[in-house]
C-alpha cells in the first residue's frame, strides 16, 4: 500500500526518508524516546506489504534513502536481494537489524553506493543464552526425556527411569503426523538387550547407547569466534569449568582482551584440532568458505560420541553426514537452531530423532531484543543520515 510519499519527479522534503515495511506486525520499538527525536531529523515511513509487483512499483517511483529489513519482509515479500535491480538511485543504505546479512550481496551494494550495516556484537547474549540450553539438551539428552515423558509414558516418572541403560530399538508411531520413528526400547521390555540382566550404571548410564552426561569440565571447540563465539565461550568456561578450544579464520585473540585461557586452532585440517572435543559449536557466518565445514571428514577426525551445536548457519553443517554420524554413535546428539533449506523445509529425519534437539532459528528471539536492536538501528541511522557516516556497524 502506497500513501502520502512523494513520488521520483515530486518535491523532496528535507528529511531523509526510512522505508520500515510491515504487514501483520510491527517489528520497532517506535515507543523509544530515541525514535521519537529522531523523527524530528528523520522520516520512518511506514510501508504496509502487499504483492511483489506493487512493492517493485513503489522502488520504482518514490524516493526512499534507507531500507529498514524487517523479518516479515522475508514471509511476505521473499529475499530483500531479490530487489536490488529495483532500488532506487536514492538509497543510501540497508538497515539489518540483526546480525547475519548473508542473504544478501554486501559487496554489490557497494558498487551502487548502498551501505549494509547490522547491529554488530550486541547479540551476543541472547545467542549465547540458546547455545547454553543447547549443549545442556546435547549432553543431558533433555529432548529425549521430554518427548519420553509428555508423549510416550504420560507423565509417568517410574516408566520413564526404565530407559537408562537401554541400547535397544523399536519402532513407534509420531502421533502428530502419523510417521513411524525409531525410539529407544525401555529396558524391562521383550526384545531389550538388558532384559533380565543385571546392569552396571557407572560403565552403562546410556539411552539408546548414547551416553547422558554432564557439561561440566568437558572440552569444548567453538568454530566462529567472533563476539558471539567468545561470549559462548567465556560462560561454558564459568560456568561448565569447561576447557576451551576455537578456530578464527582472523588468527589468535590476546588473552588479556579475551579474559580467559582459550587455545587457538588455525587449521581445521589438522586432525589435532577435532581429536580432543567433547562439544563442537559453530558460530559461524554463512558463506562459500564456512560451507559443511561440519562433513565426513571432520566428522571422521572427531572422537566417538561429539556432540554439535549450531547456531551459526545452517550451510555450515552436512547434513547427511551428520545423519550418519547420529546412526553410526559418531555424534551422540546435536542441537540445532539453524538448518540447511530453513526456507524450502527442514530435513525430516532431523526432526524425528530423539537424539537431536531442533529450534526454528530463535537465537535471539526475545522480547527485549526488539527494543535492543531498534536502539542499535536508530544509531546507524543517526550516523549516517544525520552525521554524514559510514553507519556505526557497516559490513561493507
């Protein structure tokens, strides 16, 4: 929908013009005091989503100077990269208010004299927050329980102790979409390895021969060691005492500026830098160089039973070959935020596994982000619009 903006030919107001696309929700804080004195110097126009073609209209005709992205855009209106042809001469920047900006060519931006800019190290925390649960569900196996206890036992806590130490299958049903899963056979049933038999939980607390264990004092390897990768970092290291590892394709971080002891991996085709990890998180960015980095051949390099989390991207991680690490024991279990095909749909059999741990890409979502990345936003509008910079985090 298109209403009161002047159009290509027409009189510019003085302001620069903000373009905040939405239809069925509203993504900025515009409650901030912050906003609200920008908009003395700035104009946010509020552009309610309809079809592509009167979108590409709207760039076509009407004079915009900056593009705030919001996640709706992408549900309503596809990929923002899918416009760029379409921007008009007068857009100056393109305005993420998150981190990652894979989506979408920064160095082409750059070309038409579009700076791409996103909120820099200041989502660490939420992230960070997420990759904690997600290790926990790895190595307690909180998913499994979960899943045991709401939809298998039905809130029975005695049927469901019966599955420790089991190493057996049977096949049930997915009530919800009537799909056959396999599932761990619970010890005192027919058909269990440990049927009758007398176990020794210090050298067998498994399910599904999968060991559950404690985070505490583990190792862990963090690919990715941006803001986010040493946040996860320095909380595993408090509050885990866990031993950390990591690889950043920047080289080494000073240990004064990083606060805690860490060792740095430069190659992650020496085997030396897979061999010793308990826990693998991926912290990274999306692009030609960090794509299934997480494949056969690091997977072979692991020790039996790693553990992955994700929260990076999901073209970091093979797949298939993650899938044939969970069946073979390779991988004990993994968390996932973040997978492969998020928008054409996520692979089946990771979703049906009681071994994995799968988020729908929520890494920060929570409600007190949406005033943290406004307040970031409104700064590299400010810096840029009104102070004539580059944008506080510019990526190009």
């Amino acid at each position: 929908m298109i209403t009161s903006i002047d159009t290509m030919d027409g009189t510019y107001p003085a302001k620069p013009r903000i373009l905040v696309p939405y239809k069925d929700q509203w993504e900025v804080a515009s409650h901030l005091l912050e906003y609200r004195k920008l908009s003395e110097k700035v104009e946010f126009y509020r552009y309610e989503m309809s079809t592509r073609k009167e979108f590409i209209d709207f760039l076509k005709t009407h004079r915009i100077n900056g593009f705030w992205v919001t996640e709706e855009f992408f549900s309503v209106l596809g990929n923002p990269s899918n416009y760029i042809d379409f921007f008009p001469s007068s857009l100056k920047a393109i305005l993420v208010p998150w981190v990652g900006c894979d989506f979408i060519n920064s160095k082409l931006l750059r070309s038409k004299n579009i700076t791409l800019c996103n909120i820099g190290p200041h989502a660490a925390d939420h992230v960070t927050e997420l990759a904690i649960f997600l290790a926990i569900a790895c190595f307690r196996m909180t998913s499994f329980w979960e899943y045991c206890f709401k939809y298998v036992e039905n809130g029975n806590v005695e049927q469901c102790k019966k599955y420790i130490s089991s190493d057996s299958y049977e096949i049930i049903m997915d009530r919800y979409h009537s799909q056959e899963m396999k599932f761990p056979l619970r010890t005192d049933h027919a058909g269990s390895k440990n049927d009758g038999k007398v176990v020794d939980l210090a050298k067998k607390y498994t399910v599904g021969g999968k060991p559950i264990d404690s985070p505490m004092n583990k190792r862990v390897l963090i690919l990715g060691f941006g803001s986010i990768g040493q946040t996860i970092g320095a909380h595993l290291h408090k509050v885990f005492n866990m031993s950390i590892e990591y690889y950043k394709r920047s080289g080494p971080i000073q240990k004064d500026l990083l606060g805690y002891n860490a060792k740095y991996h430069s190659d992650l085709d020496d085997p030396n830098t897979w061999k010793s990890a308990d826990l693998i998180i991926l912290a990274l960015p999306g692009m030609p160089s960090t794509n299934d980095i997480i494949n056969r051949e690091s997977l072979a390099r692991c020790k039996d039973g790693v553990r992955i989390v994700n929260v990076g991207r999901g073209t970091c991680i093979d797949e298939d070959a993650l899938l044939d690490a969970l069946n073979s024991g390779k991988v004990a279990s993994c968390g996932l935020d973040v997978f492969k095909n998020e928008e054409t749909g996520v692979k089946q059999e990771l979703l049906r596994r009681w071994d994995v741990t799968v988020l729908p890409h929520i890494g920060s979502t929570v409600a007190d982000m949406i005033t943290k990345q406004t307040l970031i936003t409104l700064e590299n509008v400010h810096d840029i619009f009104v102070n004539g910079g580059d944008g506080k985090y510019a990526l190009n």
